[in-house]
C-alpha cells in the first residue's frame, strides 16, 4: 500500500494506512534535488498512547537521491 501523498513534515495515522501490519511503500518525487537526506518515522507523534518508554518511537535512515 503506498503511502498517501504529504507535505514535508506531515504524516499519516495507522488506519489511514490500513493497519499496523499494512506493507507500505512510498515514492520520492522525480523533482528532488540530488543531495543527502533523511527519511524519519516517528509512531504515535501525537503521544496518545501511554508508554512505559517514548523514547523508542521515532527511526531515521539515511538516503542519497542521485
């Protein structure tokens, strides 16, 4: 399932993506610069679900666009 289109800095609910177990995938636009960049993941950035740790919920990977 991809993932729906989004303005930089904005993201997407779980049920919007059809679940915690949904596959998605995600297209970066034929228009970004060449460059370095970072892809980062953040789960529950509203912070609505009491955690014993919310220090775990945010990944990034590095990518480069050629």
């Amino acid at each position: 399932m991809p993932l729906p289109a989004l303005p930089p800095g904005q993201g997407a609910t779980i049920s919007q993506l059809g679940g915690a177990d949904t596959p998605v995938g995600f297209t970066i636009p034929a228009t970004t610069a060449s460059g370095s960049y970072f892809l980062v993941f953040k789960i529950d950035a509203t912070e609505t679900h009491v955690e014993a740790s919310e220090g775990n919920n945010v990944w990034s990977y590095a990518i480069t666009v050629n």
